[in-house]
C-alpha cells in the first residue's frame, strides 16, 4: 500500500478534469460556430418565418409583454447570429424567439443572420427584410 501524504490533489482530481472537459467543449463548439459559414441566397428561402414579426413597420407584440419588434435588415450579421444563439440557449428570455431559434440549426442561423445583414436602404423593396 503507498501513502499519499497530500491527498488534496486526488480530491481535486474530478473538479480538475470537468474544468478541463468543459474548456475543450467550449473550444470546439466555437471552432464550430467560426466554421459555419452563411449564405444570403439560403437565408432568403428561410426568412419566410421571421417576416412575420421583423417586416411590419412599427410592429408591437404582446406576447409575453407588449413590446416594438425590431426591424433587422442591415444588422450586423454577427451579432444576428449571436442574439439566435443566445435566444436558443435561454440567456435571451423571449418565448417565441426561444422557440424559432430553437428549431434552427447554426447553418440556419448563419444563413439568416447573412441574408439580413445584407438587406440595406438601397435593397429593393422586400417584404422579408
């Protein structure tokens, strides 16, 4: 039988190795998010859903609050995409858009994200931007 006289390491040891585990998950669902890449032609065959809400000049919700939903053509792409990750993920607290992000794979969400970012002023007239 060896003795370990500090054993505060082999304590440690589980807490060591699901800090370690959950670095190298996050690692590679970044990795994964950066290779995802999106496109405006894709997204515009799946926008038809979020027209519904994000096309209506001075649309308000009320559901689960009475709120003014936000036009998103012309929005970074980028941050598109993170607000549907962080809807999906429960940080962002809506529960429709909870629902709509849910259902979407990161290729849904990047090509969405492109296809809006891509709307601008000079766009022509689109009833899903």
């Amino acid at each position: 039988m060896i003795y370990m006289k500090n054993t505060s390491l082999f304590r440690s040891l589980p807490l060591l190795s699901a800090t370690v585990f959950a670095g190298l998950f996050s690692a590679t669902v970044s990795v994964q998010a950066q290779d995802v890449k999106g496109s405006v032609a894709a997204g515009q065959a799946k926008v038809w859903l979020c027209s519904g809400c994000h096309s209506i000049p001075e649309y308000r919700a009320d559901y689960p609050l009475v709120y003014r939903v936000p036009k998103i053509g012309g929005q970074n792409a980028a941050y598109i995409y993170a607000s549907l990750e962080a809807y999906k993920s429960g940080e962002r607290k809506h529960p429709t858009m909870r629902s709509i992000a849910g259902s979407m794979t990161p290729q849904d969400m990047a090509d969405v994200s492109e296809y809006y970012a891509a709307q601008n002023a000079t766009s022509p007239q689109n009833p899903l931007k």
